[in-house]
C-alpha cells in the first residue's frame, strides 16, 4: 500500500502563515458584517482510532491422533477446534484519522426568532484507508509440529489482506466508508 504524504515547503509555509495574518487582520470587519446579517459559525474536529487488534488463527482444524490419545476418555470430543499462531490479539490492522468540518449559519428575524441552516461534512478528505480485512490462515504442512501434533506455522489464504466489504473502511453516521454530508434546517424561538 502506497503511503501518501504531503511536505510544505519554507516558502509554501510562509505564504500560508502570512494569509492566517491577513485573514486575522481582517477578522472584526468580516464579523461585523456577518452580524448585521446574521451569525456564522465553523468548527472542525480532528477523530483518530486507533488500530483494532486480531489474532492469527485457523478455525475449523481437526484434532490431531495426539489429542484425541490425550482425550480419547471423554464423551463428548469436539469436532474442530482453532489454532492461533503466535499470542491472541498480537495483530493490529491499521488505525485512521478523519476531519469532520461544521458550519451553522442563523439570521435573526425578530427578537429571539431566529432561522437557521447546518451543514456538516463527515470524513471531509475522504479517507478510505483499508483498516479491516480477512485474516484467514490455515496451518502449513509443511511446518514442524509442537507437541500435540499441531502445526507452529500458518499459510494466508487467498483473500488475506483484502476487503470483506464497506465495513472495513472507516465510516461516519453508521454509514460505511466514504465522505458523508447532513444538512439541517431549523428555527430557534
């Protein structure tokens, strides 16, 4: 997976932190303005999760002649079992941030009457890193065997490292993947 990175330069750097001056500079007039007509208002938040984590594991295994020596007393023996590779939770898949952006706007009408519009943008980049995918393993046959007969090592299936669907992809909303927009309208009294 290609990383993309973004690099300001000295000169791009300067250029941004003298428009922030000159926006600053300006700000009480455009406030004024914008409160003779109304009320503006923008927010942003800056989310990160964290990578979930999962183990390498290969459900489904019959038991191997060494287990069902060791078990062979009891009743009840289970069909197949699941064999982890290395310790539970030793994997993580990748972790993601997103930018969700929010800008309200109200005009006054008369007294406390007051119209107003919201427009919320989820995702605003819209990133679409791959941050679930199917981890299925099975054993190795060809791997040495530990002590009651199973494999020590793994092979990746052929799906391994791929999306199952729109669910491993960050989501907002409850909406999978993607930028997502909302919009209300509302009169506050």
């Amino acid at each position: 997976m290609k990383r993309r990175t973004a690099h300001l330069g000295v000169a791009s750097l300067v250029a941004l932190v003298a428009a922030l001056a000159a926006v600053s500079a300006q700000a009480p007039a455009v406030k004024r303005t914008m409160l003779q007509q109304g009320d503006l208002s923008v927010s942003g938040l800056w989310r990160y999760e964290s990578g979930t984590p999962y183990s390498t594991v290969a459900t489904g295994q019959q038991l191997t002649s060494i287990q069902r020596n060791l078990l062979e007393d009891y009743v009840d023996l289970p069909q197949s079992q699941s064999v982890f590779f290395g310790e539970r939770g030793s994997q993580t898949f990748p972790g993601y941030g997103l930018f969700d952006f929010s800008a309200n706007y109200a005009i006054p009408v008369f007294k406390s009457l007051s119209p107003w519009v919201k427009f919320d943008v989820f995702n605003l980049f819209n990133n679409d890193k791959l941050i679930g995918f199917d981890t299925t393993v099975r054993q190795d046959p060809t791997s040495p065997v530990d002590s009651l007969g199973l494999r020590t090592g793994f092979i990746q299936g052929a799906n391994f490292g791929e999306a199952r669907g729109p669910g491993d992809y960050p989501s907002s909303l409850g909406v999978d993947g993607g930028r997502t927009f909302r919009m209300a309208l509302g009169i506050r009294f």
